[in-house]
C-alpha cells in the first residue's frame, strides 16, 4: 500500500476512488483535519506579517506554532487510518482449520477492530480541539482571510463526524463493553454540542 502522506493530492484521490477498500473515510476525515490546521495556520501567518494586528502577533504566534504540528499529525494520520483498516482485513484472513487457530484468529479480529476504532477515534477527538483555534483566528485575526477561518471550522467539524462514524461501525463488533461504551460516551459527549458550536464559530463573522 502507498504511504498515502508521502502521495500527492492527485495520488490520493484517484485511489480513493477506486476499488481498493483503502485509503476511506477515515482517512479523508484526517485529510479534512489537516486542512483545518492549514488553514488556521494560514490565517495566523497572515496575522503575524500584517502591522494592524501587532497586538495578536505572539498570541498568533502561539497557534501557528500549534496548528504547525496539528496539522503534520494529521498528514501521519491519513495512513495510519488505512494501515489500521488494511491490518483488520488480514485478521479476517487468518485461516481457521484447527481450534487453536480459531482461538488466535477471533482474538486478532478483535485487537485490530479495536484498532481500527481507535485510529478515527483519535483522529476526530483531535479534530475537535481545532475548534477554538477557529474561534481565535476568526475574532483576531486578519479579517481579509476570515472566510479562510470559517472553512476551517467547517473542515473540522467534517472530520469530527466522519472520524467517529467510522468509530461507530467498528464498536458494532467489539466484544469489550467497558471498551466500547468509553469510546461511545466520549463521541457522544463531544457530539452533543459539535453542531451548534460549528454555527456559533461561523456566526461570529459577517460575510
């Protein structure tokens, strides 16, 4: 499999739509994570450079320094994802002739699909703490890239969502209910105010 955050951008969309069952959606919820940190990243170097907003430089520095390292574990994200997914699927293909294969099998099935919802798991709880460097860059930062600020609230939100849907239909098959009902309450906890905090953060800015 490619080491997706070496590919291109063209690399990676052409073979998300092929036939391979991977890179997916978790890896696209990273790549919409890592667009996020850029943008905010963005938004403060253009603060930083700009006289009229000396007053924010060092709080921008502070987010651009941040974001700088968000963003890079997003990019180590979007293969992680993958490698995740790629790795259950070769538990699945464990042979099981003897019982003690069938023992080692089901127990590889279940470490990796834990695996596999924890790689999403984590990549929307990081998502998530984007959310009110957003804030920040929209209210102080360089009001000629505020919309840039608002895309990135919304490509967070995106990846919050998406990362945890892909959270969800591995918890299905999880047979470790303390395991399961930790990561559901933490999705659900975030989720509860996910929506409403998106439309707050663009409501901050007329445009």
């Amino acid at each position: 499999m490619m080491e997706l955050h070496n590919a291109s951008v063209l690399e990676f969309i052409r073979d998300l739509g092929s036939s391979a069952p991977a890179p997916g959606g978790g890896s696209v919820a990273a790549m919409n994570g890592a667009m996020a940190a850029a943008l905010i990243e963005m938004v403060a170097n253009l603060t930083i450079g700009n006289a009229k907003y000396e007053a924010v430089h060092e709080e921008m520095k502070a987010i651009q320094k941040e974001v700088s390292q968000v963003k890079e574990d997003f990019v180590h994200y979007i293969n992680k994802d993958s490698a995740a997914f790629m790795e259950l699927m070769g538990a699945f293909k464990l042979p099981k002739e003897t019982d003690e294969e069938k023992v080692f099998r089901k127990a590889e099935i279940q470490r990796t699909t834990k695996q596999a919802a924890l790689v999403p798991y984590e990549i929307g709880k990081l998502a998530y703490t984007l959310l009110p460097l957003t804030e920040t860059v929209i209210v102080k930062g360089n009001t000629n890239a505020i919309t840039d600020g608002m895309i990135a609230t919304i490509n967070a939100r995106a990846a919050v969502k998406s990362a945890f849907l892909n959270v969800k239909i591995n918890l299905g098959s999880i047979q470790d209910a303390e395991f399961v009902k930790q990561l559901a309450d933490s999705m659900e906890e975030i989720e509860a105010v996910l929506d409403a905090e998106e439309q707050r953060l663009l409501g901050l800015a007329k445009v």
